[in-house]
C-alpha cells in the first residue's frame, strides 16, 4: 500500500514511483541540501510523525519510514524520476514555453538571484534616490520637510492597503505569479516619479551675475506658477503607492517562498542574503544619486550655477526612469517559476516546529491542513496570530526600529548636509559610505550568526535583544553636535553680536543702498569665514571667477572686513566649509548605529517565522508588515520632517509664502534626533525583553524522538537507533 502523510503544513502525499532513463534529481540541488544514506532516521513533525530525509524525492513525499539503502543500491536510483503527488509540472517557463535551458534556474539558487535583482532595485529607488533626492524635490517644486515626509510615507500606506489581502491569498496561491506582478507595478511607479519632471515647465533660477549685486536694479516677478508646483506631490504620492503596492509581496511572499524551499537551517543565510540585496540598494542608490544630483535637472542647457549653490537642482528624475526599466524586465523571469521548486516537498516535511504553544483548541485549528484556504477563515487566522504574544511584541519591536529606520533613511543626508556644512550631493555619497558597510555587513552577518550558532527561537530573541541595547548605548552620541557656521543676520548680528534665535535682521548699514532681496538666497563666504545670504547682502559691487577651482569670487563688499582698515573684503560663492572636530567620532557611532540596528533584523524576521504555524508564515509576515508600517514606517517620516522643521533658522521666502528651509541649528537638530532615538530604542529593548519571557517552545516530550534529533532534523546518529514505527504514524 502506497504511503500517505498529512501534517501541519497541509501537504498530502504519496509515494509514486515512475521509472525512466532521466538523470538523478538530487543533481539539481545544492551540495548541502543532500545526505547521507547512512545518516537517514527518523525526524519528527509537528504532529508526532517521522519522515525519512534521505535520498528524499524531488516532489514526491515519504519513503518506507526508516529505510537504509545499502550502497550497492546506489545505481538503482539514478533511473527513478519522481513526480509530484498532483502531477503538476514544477518546470520553469511561461506556459506552454518551457525550454531546457531556463531549467537551469529552476532551484532555490536561481531563485534568490532573481529576487536579489528585484530587492536591490526596490531599495535603490524607494529607500535610495527618494531619500537623496529630497532635497532636490523640496527646492524644484516648493515642497516643505512634512509634505516630503508624507511622500516617503505613502510607500507603507500603499503596503498597508494590500499587506492582508496579499499574504493572505498569495500565500495559499501561486507566489511567484504574484512576485512577478509586483516587481511589474513598482516599475512603473518609478516612471511616474519621474514625470513631473517632463511635464511641468523648465527650472528657472532667476539669478544672474548682476542681479544678486549691491547697487543693482533689484527685481523678481512672482510667477502664480511657483505656488502651483507644490501641487506635484500628489504626482509624488501616486508612484511611491505603486511602489508600496508592488514590494508588497517582495518581503511577505518573498521571504517564505524561499524558506519553503530550502533547508531550515540554510533559511536564515538565503533570507539574509536577500535582504543584503535590498540593504545594498539604497546604499547604490546614495552613491548614483549623488553622481546624478552633480548633473544640472535640465540636461543640455547652460547654466551659470554651480552644485554648492543651494539653487542648484540636480538631474534627480534620471535614476528611477532606470530603476523603473529594470524593475519591468526582471519581472519577465521571475513571472515563469513554477508554484514551488523540485525538490521543495521534503524540507517543508522535515521541518521541527517551534511554533509558540497555544491552547489545545487553538493549536488543533491551527494544525489543521485545510485551515486558511478560505475568506471565511481569515478572522480566526488573525485571531490565532493575535494569541501568540511572542508573535505580537515582536512586531512592536519591529515598528520601534522602522521608525528610526525610516526617519533617519530619508533625513540621513540632510542630517549630514546641515552638520558638516555640505552640498546634497557630498551629504548623499557620505551617507551611502556609511550604509554599505554598516547596513549591508550588519544585515548578513545577521543571518550568518543564526545559522552558524544554529539559534532556536528563544536565542535569537535573545540575540536581538542584545543588538538592540548595543544600538542604544551608541545613540548617546547626538549628544555631540558641530556648531553652525556664522551667518550674517541669521545666527549672528553684521557686527559679530548675538542675534536671538528665530529673529531674523538682514539689513545693516553696511547693504542699505543695495535694495536686497530677500527671495534672491545665494550664500556667499566671506574671507572672515562668515556667511552672508548673499552678495547683494555682504554688500559685494563686482565678481570674477577664479581659475583654480572655477568658483565665483566678489569684490569689493563693504559688509566683509578687508586686510586693510576701512577696506572692502572679497567673498567666495557656496557656504563656508566646516571644521568640526568632532565630525570623525560622530561618523563612527553613527555607523554603530546602524550596524546593530540592521544586525537584528534578520534574526528577528527569522523568529517570527519559527514563532507561528507553518500555514500561517506567509499571513504573519503580512501582519507584522501591517503593524511595522502603520506604527513606524507611515509616522517615522512625518514626524522627523516636523522635528527637523522646528529646527529650522532660516526658511525660503517666496512672494511672502514659506518655502523649504535653508538653515537648520545644529544643536536643535542633534537633540531632537536624540530623544526620538532614547525613545524609540527604550521599547524596542522592552519589546524583545517581553517577547523572550513569554514565548512557549514545545515542550520535548510531545515530540515522540525529539530527544534524538538535532537542529537539522535528523537523528543522532551516535546512539545509532532507529526506532520501529508502526504504521499508525504514517
């Protein structure tokens, strides 16, 4: 009689032999995914059942429970193709056209290449150029810190929309069909992003050598059209939703169709590399943005500007048309994957379940194969995951480290770009300097630590408990800030005096015939190593420009002290460079930071997948998604663009409305950044601490052979037992 086995995870199989002259299977997976045939027992499931893991067919279920196939029977095998129980064709291909040499990438290898290509460009586009080129955006289309703030948020409002819906059905359906789609979507919200670029009208500066002067005929018309830009935020908002829509089942069905179909110990190393991939992205995408934002946004035309001036507005459109075309054409293959890969079936049956322990009620539901396959089910999936407090504090935790996560991605670089007094492009490149090392190392070596410790669930919370304060005690170090270089009635009077905070005075004897500007904002830095806001009001009569670097430098500023008594000074256009002692120990914790930050993540991801049902893996990663962005994704990047906002000294002025800010204070700057950080890493730590004392391993005894089993599932092979089973267990 064919054997037959039904488990937790909802698979029922039978043995089906079918004798051909095909090459051995086990040809096609990784060396480390096979046995030994003298290694094979018993490894129990989740519902007290052994399986025998050796030689185990592509898709095919169980063997004759604790058979030992002599070496001589070796050969036997090479001639035995299996099948799948439901006669599916696990081929690569998009319907009928499954030619052999796509079979290649037909195995979890391919696979995690495949969804590499797509994670890295989700995280260059979402959580790259958009934090790059905020800047950028802010001063093109007049937007302020919240509105740019609510842009970055509406990618997890996106996500939060369809998280239920798609780890729900796409977790019973046919995940790569749905990953395929996904990547589809995101591409084409990374052409939208970029629209307006093509449709609004060319940037105009409005500045000229004679303009921004002293004793000029000052005169800029206000234009109705300047106050409209703002409007292309909503353009804004609608590519970064079909962003969120698009990498929503990147990290829910993405995640579990690869831990489906290798090795449980081996998850956590595919899952990592996976995330290094999205890690890397936004660091690829500080560094290539800030090669495009060197790049003037109306490519082709002249233009007497320069990067440092801050009315300068770099080519920011040009990485998401890019990220958008590879975005559609790594859809194409990841669209042809098969429901699940050859050689899926028997590490989904080998699993140990280290599911939280519910009640006896509960714990049958969720046992039972034929739970979840409905829409009627889905009020007592989400119960179910409401009753495991592991699985609950877990996703509190997650939600305090996106939050930082979230608001110091996309405020990084103007963090750096106010402190070290740079331009966006310079603050954009150190930023990824700092993110390629730090979150890219820390997220993989992550899941290397879990596999090579080979951590249970009860570790690995603990581990991330760990990181968690390490990140905590290193957040103290915005307590060190750089002070702001002097600026002409902005932080400091004309004649070196204090100025109060928040009350502007750019007018001084010194520039009261030049009739200034206030719209007219370009910085100038005296050879008193002030800055002035601009020539006109440094008092400056003429220009040149400099032949060793090519910068502009003014003559004749009645407002800047000469080297003679009673004579005028010369000014060089951009902000005076920083000389921040402190600069080197606040990169180095800052990347501290982020390294424990990113070091728990894939451990925590991990646990979460141990902590629940199998069946239920895909639905809880969508509900942690939910929960992460509802309660730190969507609020991080509005509340520290309305922290950064009150930290704001100067604001543009145009036609007497508020534009984006020019100036910040440094010191409000790093203290806000402070708290919200104390805050946030406090519960994260308290969050992991709860998570860890009340989660429930199953106890030993109720695994009939647990105590001979290690981590990989199978027996110890030093006893040398093999128990007798009956054919009840089968």
């Amino acid at each position: 009689m064919p054997h037959k086995l039904t488990g937790e995870n909802g698979f029922t199989c039978t043995q089906k032999l079918i004798f051909s002259n095909v090459s051995n299977p086990m040809e096609n997976n990784p060396s480390f995914d096979t046995s030994s045939p003298k290694d094979s027992c018993n490894t129990p499931l989740s519902n007290g059942t052994f399986y025998s893991n050796a030689n185990s067919p592509s898709d095919s279920c169980v063997k004759p429970l604790c058979d030992v196939i002599s070496e001589n029977d070796n050969h036997f095998n090479a001639g035995i193709k299996y099948v799948s129980s439901e006669g599916e064709a696990l081929v690569c291909g998009w319907g009928g056209f499954t030619p052999n040499c796509l079979q290649f990438f037909n195995k979890p290898k391919g696979v995690l290449f495949f969804l590499c290509v797509a994670s890295f460009l989700q995280g260059m586009t979402v959580n790259g150029f958009i934090n790059t080129v905020i800047t950028s955006i802010e001063r093109r289309f007049d937007l302020q810190s919240y509105e740019s703030g609510l842009i970055a948020s509406s990618y997890d409002i996106a996500a939060c929309v369809c998280l239920t819906f798609v780890s729900y059905f796409g977790g019973n359906g046919h995940k790569p069909r749905w990953l395929g789609w996904g990547v589809l979507i995101m591409g084409i919200g990374s052409i939208v992003f970029a629209l307006p670029q093509f449709t609004t009208s060319q940037y105009e500066v409005h500045f000229s050598e004679d303009l921004g002067m002293c004793s000029s005929n000052q005169s800029v018309g206000c234009s109705e059209s300047v106050s409209s830009l703002s409007n292309y935020r909503f353009v804004f908002m609608l590519g970064q939703f079909l962003h969120g829509i698009g990498a929503t089942p990147l990290y829910t069905l993405g995640v579990t169709y690869l831990d489906e179909n290798v090795k449980s110990n081996y998850s956590p190393v595919y899952i990592a590399i996976f995330y290094t991939a999205a890690i890397l992205g936004p660091a690829a995408g500080y560094l290539v943005g800030g090669v495009f934002l060197n790049i003037y946004t109306e490519i082709g035309r002249q233009i007497d500007l320069t990067p440092d001036n801050t009315l300068w507005v770099g080519a920011w459109w040009i990485g998401f048309l890019g990220a958008g075309a590879g975005s559609l054409l790594i859809a194409i293959p990841i669209l042809g994957y098969p429901h699940r890969l050859p050689g899926s079936q028997r590490y989904i049956v080998m699993r140990v379940s280290e599911a939280h322990q519910l009640k006896e009620d509960s714990q049958k539901t969720a046992s039972d194969p034929d739970f979840g396959k409905t829409v009627k089910d889905l009020p007592r999936s989400v119960l179910l995951l409401l009753k495991n407090p592991t699985f609950i504090f877990l996703c509190l935790a997650g939600a305090t480290e996106a939050t930082l996560i979230a608001g110091m991605s996309t405020f990084g670089p103007k963090f750096l770009e106010s402190q070290f007094s740079l331009s966006a492009s310079e603050a954009a490149t150190l930023f990824g300097y700092l993110v390629v090392p730090a979150g890219g190392g820390g997220t993989f070596l992550g899941g290397f630590i879990v596999n090579k410790f080979k951590l249970r669930c009860s570790g690995i919370i603990k581990f991330c408990l760990f990181c968690t304060l390490s990140s905590l005690l290193a957040i103290f170090i915005f307590f060190i800030d750089c002070p702001n270089m002097p600026m002409a009635g902005v932080t400091q009077m004309y004649d070196g005096s204090d100025l109060l905070q928040g009350h502007l005075n750019l007018s001084s004897p010194c520039n009261a015939e030049c009739d200034c500007l206030r719209e007219m904002y370009s910085p100038v830095c005296g050879n008193d190593d002030i800055m002035y806001y601009s020539p006109c009001h440094a008092g400056c009569k003429q220009v040149s420009t400099s032949h060793e670097n090519g910068k502009k430098v003014y003559h004749e500023c009645s407002c800047i002290p000469g080297p003679a008594p009673l004579s005028p000074g010369l000014a060089t256009a951009g902000k005076c460079s920083s000389s921040c002692e402190k600069r080197t120990i606040l990169l180095i914790f800052i990347f501290v930071v982020i390294l424990f930050t990113f070091l728990s993540s894939i451990p925590a991801l991990t646990a979460t997948l141990r902590c629940v049902p199998d069946r239920q893996r895909s639905f809880a990663l969508g509900i942690q998604w939910i929960v992460v962005r509802t309660l730190g994704g969507i609020p991080g990047p509005i509340a520290f663009g309305s922290m950064i906002d009150k930290s704001c000294l100067l604001w543009q002025n145009q036609c007497g409305e508020q534009g984006s800010c020019f100036v910040y204070q440094n010191f409000a700057m790093s203290r806000y950044t402070l708290t919200a950080g104390l805050i946030y890493k406090v519960m994260g730590s308290l969050f992991f601490l709860l998570a860890c004392l009340l989660y429930k391993p199953p106890p030993p005894e109720s695994i009939p052979g647990s105590s001979n089993t290690s981590e990989n599932g199978n027996c110890d092979l030093q006893k040398n037992k093999c128990p007798h089973q009956s054919q009840d267990n089968v």
